[in-house]
C-alpha cells in the first residue's frame, strides 16, 4: 500500500514551472500577513437547499429525543429519511459501494445518544464504525427541511487522509466553504466531533446532488476570539490554520487529479506536487514565523487547483 506522504515525493519536476508562473502566486507577496482576524478567502453567499423536506415527515425525529442512534436505525421512517438526504452515487469506503450504505454501515457502529437543540435541530451520529476509524452523523433541521449527512474514516489506498465527506441531495452547488452551510450545523459538527474523537482539521469535501465530490474549504479562522476575551496561543491556532490550507490544497489536487469521482483513489493519480512543496517550504521556512506565509501560498495554491482566479 502506499501512503499520500509516497505519492508526494514523486511529483514531474517540469510541473516547477508552472507552479512558479504569476497564476500559481506573486512571490514578492508571499511574506505579507493577512490583517489578524481577516478569513481565510473572500466571504462567499450561503448555500442554498433546495427540495426542501416537509415538517409532517420529520415530526417523529422528536419522539428519539434522549435516545440512540441504534433505537433509530430500527426505524423505516429515518431510513427512508437517510435515502432521501443522501445523493445516488458510489462512494469508496475501503471498497466501493453505494454512499448510503457507506453512511448505513457508519450510523449502525457505536451508536451516539440522539441530540435534539432547540426543539430543532436533529443530530444523529455513530463514534466508531466497522472498520478504518470510520464514522458517521445525519443531521437535520425540522424547521427547514434541510439534511445533510457526514461520513468519516482514515483511507488506507494512498489518498489525503482522514478524511470528512460531507453530503446532501438538496445541495447542487459544486463551490462550496464551510461558513456558507448553516451556523447551527457548524456548531453541532463541531460537536460531534468532539464526542466521536474525529480530528478538529482534516481532509473535507462535499458531495451534492450530481454525486461528485468538491473539496469543502476550511475558511474557519482559528486565532479568531470574541472581544474581550484572551487570544489563543499563536503557535497554536497558526499551526491551525496553516493545517487548515494544507489539507485544502491536498483536497483540491486529489480532486482535480481524479476529476471529481466519489469513489476516487490514489490509484487514479499522476503525482506531480512534489515541486511545489519544494519551494514552498524553501520560500516560507518552518515554525511559526512561517505560518503566514505557508497559509498565503497554500490558499494561492487551492484557488488555482479549484480553477478560481487568484
């Protein structure tokens, strides 16, 4: 088996010169420093749901409220609940299957106690599955109609690894950054999370209705603080962020190498990136006096991988 660390050492060397040319980055700005508290990229609309789920199918959600995970997966209505948020595709679970029974097999692990805040958001997860650390969560907001699903594992076949797939039916965007889904998600993702022990950063993407996969961008500012209150430790929460724009720019170049398929491998790929962590790192150095720098040209980096202007 080789790892995504392998496939790294052997990138094409005439891949340098792209890399270097003024669309990949300027480098007489790589050592600016963004303004403290400025996003990580420009602040995009939020997303948009469509076919929304009407409240009279999502009622029963409240009589689980205390329960868990494995009392409701005995039930047909939160199956059929689960296929309707989750899009037609093939997904690649240590094998390929179909993504519902990739989130199925998750949901029926180690089962979470059900979470139901503010009488509307729904948050039914699992914190270990069958096999490759993997785990997985549907929530839903009443209210609106919205669902939307996450499956989580460590790929053993050479991709960036861990890796968080997001997922809905009613998303058909295929550009999306996590501040754009709902606030309400956010903080119970974070949650969980928490509870299932998944790695607050790691490889994330999205899979909306067409069934392809889209790397979803941290655009989470981790020095961020409300006022008044102590600023976290900048090595820390630089090395976030600086965490964050990496496993975006190796999510946006295993995606693109592999032309968006859910079920893609590193098998699929042609490594050619080698080059540019090469200068990377010759550029920004290492440590913390590094960071700005490191986040500045990983981002560069993401937007022309996405196929964005820098």
């Amino acid at each position: 088996m080789h790892s995504f660390q392998t496939f790294l050492f052997k990138f094409k060397a005439a891949f340098v010169l792209m890399l270097l040319s003024p669309l990949a980055f300027e480098a007489s700005s790589l050592q600016a420093q963004a303004p403290p508290g400025a996003p990580a990229i420009p602040a995009a609309p939020p997303a948009v749901f469509q076919n929304t789920i009407p409240g009279d199918q999502l009622a029963f959600l409240n009589d689980y409220a205390g329960r868990t995970t494995k009392d409701i997966m005995k039930d047909k209505r939160f199956r059929s609940l689960l296929k309707l948020a989750t899009p037609r595709t093939t997904y690649h679970y240590g094998r390929d299957m179909a993504l519902f029974y990739t989130s199925e097999t998750l949901l029926e692990g180690a089962p979470l106690p059900i979470d139901i805040r503010d009488g509307r958001y729904v948050m039914v997860g699992s914190h270990s599955g069958p096999y490759l650390d993997g785990r997985g969560f549907l929530w839903i907001d009443m209210r609106e109609g919205i669902a939307l699903g996450g499956v989580y594992f460590h790929p053993v076949n050479g991709e960036p690894t861990p890796t968080l797939a997001i997922f809905s039916r009613q998303l058909k965007q295929d550009s999306l950054a996590m501040s754009q889904l709902p606030m309400a998600f956010a903080e119970d993702v974070g949650r969980w999370t928490a509870v299932a022990r998944v790695p607050e950063i790691s490889v994330r993407y999205f899979i909306p209705d067409n069934g392809r996969k889209y790397v979803l961008v941290h655009d989470e500012d981790y020095c961020w603080h409300p006022d008044n209150t102590p600023a976290p430790p900048q090595n820390v929460c630089g090395q976030m962020n600086a965490s964050a724009a990496d496993a975006d720019m190796s999510a946006a170049y295993f995606m693109k190498e592999t032309l968006n398929a859910a079920n893609a491998t590193a098998w699929m790929l042609e490594p050619e990136q080698i080059a540019w962590i090469g200068v990377r790192d010759r550029t920004c150095g290492f440590g913390p006096v590094g960071f700005p720098c490191r986040i500045r040209i990983a981002r560069q980096r993401t937007r022309v991988l996405l196929g964005h202007h820098p």
